[in-house]
C-alpha cells in the first residue's frame, strides 16, 4: 500500500517474519485485485512487497502458510510487519 511515509527494512527475526507474510498476503490481494475477484482496496506496491520477501528469504525466513489469514486478523491490531509495508524505502 502506497503512503508518503519514509520507510525502513525490518530489523529483528520477527519483524522479518511478520513482514515477509504481509508482503506475501499482500500479493495475494493484489492477484485477486487484477482478476476482479475484489475490488475497493487501496494500491499495493507490489514491489516493495516482492523486495520484502526476496530479502526475509535471504535471511532464512519466509511467508508462513496461513499469512492470509494472520493478515486479516492483524487488520484490525496493525503489527509492525503491516507497517513496514505501508511505508516507502528510503
């Protein structure tokens, strides 16, 4: 998701961790988006969410399966993997 916020890369293993399942459940949404199968939400910067990933996965960590599902859940509690992605790179 798009906002002017400078941003910052995760720095501990469960920042990594919660922000490569945003990213992850984020691209699913983004996916849906562009088959129609939902629409209404916000614009997903789908590369800082594939750079997310690419770099957790580096450091041994990846998307959980059920990321989907902890991403819903979370909306309505926002952790700092939610926030890492909303936020531009520097």
């Amino acid at each position: 998701m798009r906002t002017t916020r400078k941003g910052r890369d995760p720095k501990n293993n469960r920042e990594w961790q919660e922000a490569a399942n945003a990213a992850e459940a984020l691209l699913h949404i983004h996916a849906a988006q562009c088959y129609g199968l939902i629409a209404g939400c916000p614009d997903i910067d789908v590369g800082r969410c594939e750079r997310l990933i690419k770099l957790a996965r580096q450091k041994g960590v990846v998307p959980e399966k059920d990321c989907v599902e902890q991403f819903f859940k979370r909306q309505a509690n926002p952790t700092t993997g939610s926030r890492l992605l909303q936020e531009k790179p520097r």
